[in-house]
C-alpha cells in the first residue's frame, strides 16, 4: 500500500520525527546539544522506504524553534501522535516504520550524549507515549 501525502502530512511527520530529536537536544548535557541533534538527524537521515523519502527533507520554517522545552514540546508531542495516526489509516507498516524511525533517532542522539540523564529518559518516555497513543 502506498501513501498518499499532502504537503501538510509530510510537514507533519518531519516536525514529529525532526522535534523528538530537537527535545533531545534542548533537554540534552550542558555544551553537547549540537552532537545531540546531529546524532538524530543522522538517524532520521538513514530512514527507509516511503517514511524515510519524507524525511530526507529537513522542516522548513520555525516549527522546532521555541523558547523553552515545554513550548517545543507543545507542537512535537501532538505532530508524534497525529503521524502515527495519519499512516495508521493509510499505511500500518510505513506507520511502523515511522515509529521504530524515530525511536532509533531518539536512541542514537542518547547514545551520543553518553550516560542517559533523568530528563532526556522522561522526554523519551513523552515521545514514546505520544507515538503509542493511537
């Protein structure tokens, strides 16, 4: 089955897989937040079939830009459940895809900032929740 995207659900899966990675980041240790977000991209970067054609492209716009964490985390969290929601009814196997995408991105940006800190494990469990709650 093959998926047919809108410009919007495409911008919406990269600012979901994309803002798991920039949380990491803004959440991450003190002067390493660039490996951090590098490490995921890379990841992201890596993705196959018709979900990694998406994410080849980096989200264009502010959407990962905030203040704070919290406000990251406000348009993040919301894209991460509406994606799997969106590839659910199109495409359960690219939906599958998507979330062992971006929990291999949110794995190799903590593998990059070393030892995991009680912060970036609560976003990870955030990021995970927010892709289970189809």
């Amino acid at each position: 089955m093959s998926l047919t995207l809108t410009d919007q659900d495409e911008t919406t899966l990269r600012i979901a897989a994309y803002g798991a990675v920039t949380l990491l980041a803004a959440a991450g240790a003190a002067g390493k937040p660039h490996k951090i977000a590098t490490a995921g991209s890379i990841a992201l970067n890596s993705a196959t079939g018709q979900v990694g054609h998406v994410l080849a492209t980096y989200p264009q716009g502010k959407e990962l830009a905030g203040k704070s964490t919290a406000e990251i985390a406000d348009r993040v969290l919301p894209a991460l459940t509406a994606a799997m929601n969106l590839l659910n009814a199109q495409a359960p196997a690219e939906a599958d895809n998507f979330r062992h995408t971006v929990l291999v991105a949110v794995e190799a940006a903590q593998a990059r900032q070393g030892k995991p800190n009680p912060v970036t494990v609560e976003l990870t469990r955030k990021i995970t929740e927010a892709l289970d709650a189809v």
